[in-house]
C-alpha cells in the first residue's frame, strides 16, 4: 500500500537558518512520483517539484533543494537561509504508477514557522 | 491562464441542507479530483473522475455524491451535510495519471453547524 510519512509535524526556525523537511514514502512500484507542495497561510496549494523515481539527482531551485535517495525511501526538502515567507504547511505527495487516477497520496503535512 | 475554480470559496451551512461546490478547469484535462484537508490527516481523496460520465470512490467518499457531465465540470454534492463535513475542500485537475502535476483549485472552506 502506498504511504507518505512526515514525521515532523511543526518545526520552527528563525530567520536565515536552514532548515530541512522529512518525507519517507512507501509504494510496491517501481516507478513512481513524488511530489512537494506548499500551502501559506492563505490556503492555496502551490506546486514546488515533481521528480520521478528512476531520477535521484539532486535538485536545487534558488534557496530550495531536494534530496532523493531511494534506498531509504526517502524525498527530503531543505530550505536554505529561511524567511518569513516561507512560513506555510508543506505537503510532500506520491503517485505511483499503478495509480491510474492520476491520486497522489498525501502526508500530513509539515507546519513550518520562520520567525524574523 | 490555467485555471481551476471552485465556488463557493466559504461557506457556512447547518445539517441537513443540501449544497453543491462547484469546480470548472480550463486545461481540457480529463483527470479530475475532489480532496477535503482536515488538521493532522493532511489531504485525502473524497472522488475522481477519468472522463466524462466516469466517476468512481476515492478514499473517504461517504455522504458526498459526483457527476461529470461534461468535461470541464466536476461538482461535489452534500446531499444532506452534517458536523463531521465540515472541512477544506480542493479539486484538481490532471492531464493524465503519471503526466505531471496536479493543478488544484484555492479550495473552498465549509462549515457545517
């Protein structure tokens, strides 16, 4: 069965610390998706990355990076030099490929607050 | 500009009172979705629609009812809302399963007294 972990349910940073968020997954399949999404306070979901599971590279976007390894199932997100800004409930997300519904499932979501 | 609507934004409505959120797409996408986000359990899958007049249960799809008429619609139903609907709702749009993101609309915040 497919599951999402997040096991850090609030973290909280003062500004311009880095800070990293946990997302372990579980899925039968070989090919899969994964999936981070970011929802500030205003409540809209926003899309941050899709990266598919033959891809483990590395993948930096400005302060924002992800690590992808496979053997531990694992799909971390490190925001580099936090800011205010990035105060919000991140979402990281599975679709496998055995889903033909396109349904990702979700974890809990991760409060992340950045104080100045 | 790809878009995916949802009315109303918020709502508050008492038990019994039969409502429709309403969700629209302009990507001609034939995936769509409904979620509802509750505190602590993150998003969970209420419907999904593969195509019109194709909709079928995701995972928590007691008390809500679908239709998919035409393409670019996809309403959820409360036929008879109570206190255990009250909840975030999210539709989403999809070209295709393992074709790239989920496009959710702003979700509508529902309140059932």
């Amino acid at each position: 069965a497919q599951k999402v972990t997040q096991a850090q349910t609030e973290i909280s940073v003062v500004e311009k610390e880095d800070v990293t968020l946990d997302c372990v997954y579980e899925t039968r399949d070989t090919t899969y998706y994964l999936f981070w999404y970011k929802q500030p306070p205003s409540g809209e979901l926003v899309f941050l990355i899709r990266r598919n599971s033959f891809d483990e590279q590395n993948e930096i976007s400005g302060r924002y990076s992800w690590n992808f390894q496979k053997s531990t199932s694992s799909f971390n997100f490190t925001i580099t030099a936090s800011q205010v800004v990035d105060s919000a409930v991140y979402f990281c997300a599975l679709e496998d490929r055995g889903s033909t519904l396109g349904r990702l499932y979700f974890g809990r979501g991760t409060q992340l607050t950045v104080w100045p | 500009e790809a878009q995916v609507t949802q009315n109303p934004r918020y709502l508050i409505t008492v038990t019994g009172k039969k409502l429709t959120v309403t969700c629209s797409q302009n990507m001609n996408h034939e995936y769509m979705s409904w979620y509802r986000q509750d505190p602590g359990l993150g998003l969970r899958q209420i419907y999904y629609s593969m195509n019109v007049e194709v909709t079928d249960k995701g995972d928590v799809p007691e008390g809500y009812k679908v239709s998919r008429k035409e393409k670019r619609n996809f309403p959820l139903i409360l036929e008879s809302p109570s206190p255990n609907q009250t909840s975030l709702y999210f539709c989403a749009s999809h070209r295709g399963a393992n074709t790239g993101e989920l496009f959710f609309g702003e979700g509508s915040r529902l309140t059932v007294l």
